[in-house]
C-alpha cells in the first residue's frame, strides 16, 4: 500500500475495483480473411507489423473495439496503447480495459495506467518476465482523486506528453537531416563522382565466426548483431585463447566498419575504440583503404536508406532478413575526394553532437514527465 497522505476526496483502491480486463479472441489463421473487421494483433499496435487481417464471420460484442478504446498488451509485449482507428476485433494476449464507474475520466485513466505499466516494465525486465497475468493486473493499485481534480490533471499531463513527443521527432529531424545532406552533396548533385564497389574500397571485407563460441563470464567482448542495434543488449564474453584463434580470419581493428547482415541489417558501426574483440557471423567486417576513403563516410553511406536498397536488391532472396558477403561486396557507393569525404564527415559530427544534447534532453524531459506524473497521482501537483 502507497504510504501517502492524500488530499481530501481521494481514494486507493484496486484496478480490479475500478476497471474491467476483457482479454481478446484467439482468432485462427484459417479464420483470416481480406474482408470484414481488421484483426488488432500486438504487432499491430507496435507498429512492428503493417499486415492486417480481418475476419468476416460472427463475433462476441466482448471482443468489438471502437475508436477510444484502452487497450494493453500483457504477453511478450507489456505496454499500454489507445486505439485511435475505426471499428475492429481484439485478438488474443491483449486486453480491452474498461473502467466500471463514471468517476473516472478516460484520460486520467489511460495516464495512470501508462504509469503502472511502465512500472511493471521495470519489474519484469529485472526478472526476465515475458507477460503478466490478469490477477496481478487486478490486483495493482488504483489512486481515484475526485473528479474535478481529475478534468485539472489531464490537460497538465496532455502538454507534457506534448513537450515530451517534441523530443522524440527531433531527434529523427535531425537524422533525416543528415540523409538529405548526403542525397544533395552525393547522390543528386550536379557534380558526377566516380562510383565504386565496396570491394573496390575496401582491403578486405569478411564476417565473423559461423560457430557459436564457448561463453565466459569475463574476457574478451563478443559482439554480435544486438550489440550495433539495441542499446541494452546482454554483453558477451569468450576465453582469450579462443579470441587468438577467431582474429586469424577476422580481426577488427580500429578504423574498420562493423555491418549487420543477419536479423536486422544495414546498421553499420566504425570502431573508434582500442580494445580487442571479437564477432559473430551476424556482423560484417569491412576494412576501408584509407588512402581512398575515411572510415566514417563509409559508416554513414551504409547507414542510408540508399545503400539498403541496394543491399536488399542484390540478396537472392529479396528479403531484408539476411545478407552474404558477395552482396555486400557488390553495393556500390559514390566516392567523392578524400577533402569533400570530409567536410561531410565534419558536418555528421556536428549534428551527431546535436542528436547527443537532444538525446540528454530527451532523458530530462522524460524524467521530468515521469515525476510530474507521480506528483499528479500523489495529489502533490500543484493546479
């Protein structure tokens, strides 16, 4: 129980209390049509997936999602969304949230329950859970301030969502800054710059080991794919012996571009560290020439959309999953001189030096978000 004197008025009671948790419809493949109400599926709400199916035969009103509607994942992904469409049905592993009474506004309740979910995030990702149940759901605390003080809450909390999207966008401003700077100075000048291969630009381009290596609590850092694409990934290690034997094919050394080719591809790394490592076969190594081409420029022409497209191409099988190396040798790059490669980079430098500030901004307003958001449901928030 939360340990908080509450303004007069205020109630802590339990999700349970005040809401109800409709789970949705396990709808079979062999159920799918391309007619009818669309199928809301988690990936649907991630956005990890734009494929929609509808299904076109009779339905419990249970299961019926309209326009307004909470809704939270609870497996695999724990998250809380708003369905902001037309009409369509629930699948499974995802909730259709209703509150019981009409003491709660809509909105407090979606910002309360984007609270707790986050605070069940944190939970879980310490533990290693994947979903939550709908006890532990019920059974989550609920702080009902009355409802005038509620219709005060929103609009607060509204412009600081606000404030806090703002950030978001910015930042991916001033990445599409940069593709643009690169499109104008390399691709659509009026300038023609001779176009080579990456083979053609690079000493040596390899991949790492094809063989799962022998994992060790401390060493030397293996990295893998996750490591160039998610922030958090779990750090590896493998024996120093090991490691001898690995860089006598593939040795990455300061200087060189790392390239992901399997599971997410086209994110490219240049090593400005010093420390020895290792990869995986996940991860390309690429050895820039550097009396023709400057490691940086190489990283940020592999980070373009334009050089995916090109990598995606060449696959034999056109997929965007996986790439070999004599696809990745084939990927053609412009290469101005040594001088434009780089002002190019110095321009990169400086707007990667504006994406960091916007980045320790974007961590500021979101803990400033968050600890107004627990002042608010404290009663502590000053209207």
């Amino acid at each position: 129980m939360i340990n908080v004197n509450f303004p007069e008025g205020w109630k802590i009671t339990s999700l349970g209390e005040v809401a109800e948790f409709i789970n949705g419809r396990a709808f079979k493949p062999s159920e799918w049509t391309n007619k009818g109400l669309p199928i809301i599926r988690i990936q649907n709400l991630t956005g990890s997936s734009s494929k929609i199916n509808y299904y076109d035969g009779d339905y419990e009103q249970e299961y019926y999602v309209k326009y307004g509607d909470i809704l939270l994942s609870w497996s695999a992904t724990l998250d809380i969304f708003k369905w902001k469409k037309g009409p369509a049905l629930l699948n499974q592993h995802i909730f259709k949230v209703k509150p019981k009474n009409d003491v709660i506004f809509d909105d407090y309740f979606l910002f309360y329950l984007k609270t707790m979910v986050q605070k069940l995030k944190d939970k879980t990702h310490g533990s290693g859970m994947k979903h939550i149940t709908k006890p532990e759901l019920l059974k989550q605390e609920f702080i009902l301030p009355p409802i005038h003080v509620q219709r005060h809450i929103i609009p607060v909390l509204e412009r600081a969502e606000q404030i806090k999207q703002m950030r978001i966008e910015a930042d991916g401003l001033a990445g599409k800054l940069l593709q643009t700077v690169f499109l104008e100075m390399f691709i659509n000048s009026k300038r023609t710059y001779t176009e080579k291969t990456l083979n053609d630009v690079c000493l040596k381009i390899t991949d790492g080991t094809h063989i799962t290596p022998d994992y060790v609590d401390s060493g030397v850092p293996f990295l893998r794919v996750t490591d160039l694409t998610e922030s958090n990934a779990s750090k590896r290690y493998i024996s120093e012996e090991e490691h001898k034997e690995l860089i006598k094919r593939c040795k990455p050394e300061k200087g060189d571009v790392l390239y992901s080719k399997n599971g997410t591809i086209g994110v490219a790394k240049a090593i400005t560290w010093d420390y020895e490592f290792s990869i995986f076969v996940s991860l390309c190594l690429l050895k820039p020439n550097k009396d023709i081409i400057r490691s940086k420029f190489l990283e940020y022409f592999l980070n373009t959309n334009f050089a995916l497209r090109q990598a995606v191409k060449h696959s034999k099988t056109g997929t965007i999953t996986n790439l070999h190396l004599v696809e990745i040798k084939q990927i053609k790059i412009p290469l101005p001189t040594l001088e434009e490669q780089d002002k190019f980079v110095e321009i990169v430098e400086k707007v990667e030096g504006m994406r960091k500030n916007q980045k320790e901004s974007k961590q500021e307003t979101e803990n400033l978000f968050n600890a107004l958001m627990q002042k608010a449901f404290k009663g502590e928030l000053v209207i």
